[in-house]
C-alpha cells in the first residue's frame, strides 16, 4: 500500500500498517523524529517536544506538514536527549508540566517507555501528559499496562468520531478499527491511569446526534468520562487550512471570512 | 460550599474549556472554595484535576454520582435548546 498522505474523500487505510510504515520512518535503534521542543501556553504552561508521524489522517489536524511527509521533517533524538531537551523548555520557561504532542507519541513505543521512564527520575517535571489517538492503546493492553505504573504519566485520549462511517470520513482509518480508542479508554480505566478523553465535536465537523451517541457511547463505558469530556474545536491552522482544500472542503464556507481574519 | 456542589459547579464551567487555566483560577474567579479533597491539584487545569481525583478510589463514588447528574443535563439538552429525550443509565 502506497503511504497516506493528506486524504482525499472516501480515501481508507488500516491505521495499525500506516502505524508500522511511519514508524519505519521517524524511529530508528530508540531514537525518535521530533522537529521542536519549547513550551506552550496551554495546561497553564507545558513544555513540549514536538514529534513527528502519526497513524491516523484526520482532514481537520492542526500539526504541520511533518505528519503527511515525515521523511521531510525532523530530527533523531534518543530518549535521553528527548527528556534534556524536554526539562530545559521546563526550567527554561518555569514550567512543571510536559508532554509530546504534534504527531502520534504512542508510535515509537521503545522510545516513549524509555522517555517516560527518564522523566519519572527527574524533579523539574511533576506530570507528564501523553495526548494519544488510542489506536495503539487500544490495539495493545499490554502498551496501556507498560504505562500505567508511572506515577508521573497522565493520558489525554483524542477520540475522532461517534460512528465508524464519520470515523473513515474524517480520518481515512478503515471503520472496522473505530472501536480501537475506545478499547483504549476501556483499558486505561481498567488499568486505573489518570486520565481523561477529549473529541472532535466542533459542529462544523460532527453532527449533533453522533455527538449525542459518542457521549452516550462514554457514558456506557463510564460515566465520570462522558461528563468531564473535553470538546475540541476546529480552528485555522496552516496545516488545517491545506488538509481541507486537498479533502475537498471549501476552508472560507468552512470557517468564515471572519474565522480566517480575511475580512 | 459542599465537595459536591464544587465538583459539580467545575464540571459545568469545564464542559468546553479548561486547559489553559488552573483550579485555583477559575475556582477564585467564580467564587468556588477549592475543595479541601483537591489541595495539592489547585495549578493543573480543572478538568485534569477532576481527572486525577477520580482515579482516588475514595473520591471516585461521589465524583461517578455527581457526573451522572451532569451529564444527564447535558445530553437533555440540544443545540436548539431542546431536551434529546435521552435516557442515561
């Protein structure tokens, strides 16, 4: 199979293959692809490394240009240089939070587990949140057990869709893998990590009653979940803005004139 | 005010954000007393706050029944301001 890109409407791949294929790209003998390490104003302040890949190709992701072409983007950090990196934005910016974010931080799984670990041992860093997709996760138990006994590790599960069909739509993954992240919600609240679930229901991009039935589908699974569900909002990025021209969404009928500051 | 209605008040007030801010910020600026159960969660955002205590096995009953109050009033509620009809375990 040719590697995914940027989708195209009614475009689908197996995400645990494009997992294995990315993977192929941006890990090598433990190290990982990041493009960036800095801190962010968001969580109050977090200092962040920047990875590159991810499994899934969701029209509405906001990271840039290294998801769709991760050959291009980057460069190779072991865990430990990883975690340097990671506590300097910390002390440099005079934050006790971190995470990975931008592509998927489960890809790499040799690599995280170690970074993890490393984090654990170090007393700039008071948590550390994972913003996962849960296809991994959910795949694998055994990848939920691996961090469920780091004392450190807080888990944000981003779920894309509440029906498998708008789950292909939006992120080119075959439907028969839909239940995979909330497999991996499942997992987390048996494995009692902390943790707590977010989903795109911006209602540009999920209509109202799959909204209803992705909360209910939560609720079914747990109640605490479904209430402190945080909901995602689409908004302008470059990276946004390209993805929807190439799956075959208008971004100015999108987001307005207003939305995009053109008016 | 009573945990209860504090874990209720936050998860209202977090329903669509509460990243960017601390417990303590939004709690102060809507005039919440940060519950004595959640000293110590006051700097991280509210909903990673809750998140946290609702993996402490003792917190977890109250924090269950009162979401399920929560989310009853959500889903009765839809985009029009019409109750779904919805019916929550």
């Amino acid at each position: 199979m040719a590697y995914p890109r940027m989708i195209k409407r009614g475009e689908r791949f197996d995400p645990i293959d494009v997992a294995r294929q990315t993977e192929r790209i941006v890990c090598r003998d433990g190290a990982r692809k990041y493009t960036a390490f800095y801190a962010t104003g968001v969580y109050g302040g977090i200092a962040t490394g920047y990875v590159v890949g991810c499994c899934l190709r969701c029209f509405f992701c906001w990271t840039d240009f290294s998801r769709d072409f991760p050959e291009a983007y980057g460069k190779y950090y072991t865990a430990e240089e990883a975690c340097e990196n990671i506590v300097r934005a910390a002390r440099r910016w005079k934050v006790s939070k971190a995470r990975i974010s931008g592509g998927e931080p489960t890809l790499c799984r040799k690599h995280l587990l170690e970074l993890l670990e490393l984090i654990e041992e170090r007393d700039e860093v008071k948590l550390f949140i994972l913003e996962t997709n849960g296809i991994l996760f959910g795949a694998d138990e055994s990848y939920v057990k691996d961090v469920a006994g780091l004392k450190k590790v807080y888990v944000r599960v981003s779920l894309k869709a509440g029906e498998p069909g708008a789950f292909e739509a939006r992120t080119g993954a075959s439907r028969e893998f839909f239940e995979l992240p909330f497999r991996a919600v499942k997992a987390l609240l048996d494995h009692n990590v902390r943790f707590h679930v977010a989903a795109m229901t911006d209602p540009r991009i999920m209509p109202s009653e799959e909204r209803r039935r992705l909360i209910e589908r939560l609720a079914e699974i747990d109640e605490f979940l479904a209430a402190n569900l945080e909901e995602e909002v689409c908004d302008p990025y470059e990276g946004t803005l390209v993805r929807m021209q190439f799956y075959g969404l208008n971004p100015i009928e999108f987001f307005g004139r207003e939305g995009l500051g053109t008016t | 005010m009573a945990l209860r209605d504090a874990i209720k008040a936050l998860l209202e007030l977090t329903e669509l954000e509460g990243e960017d801010v601390a417990l303590k910020s939004l709690c102060s600026a809507f005039g919440i007393e940060v519950p004595r159960e959640l000293m110590g969660l006051e700097d991280l955002p509210p909903r990673v706050a809750l998140a946290i205590a609702y993996a402490d096995r003792e917190l977890r009953p109250l924090l269950r029944k009162v979401a399920s109050e929560v989310l009853r009033e959500k889903l009765a509620r839809s985009p029009m301001g019409r109750p779904l009809g919805v019916k929550i375990k």
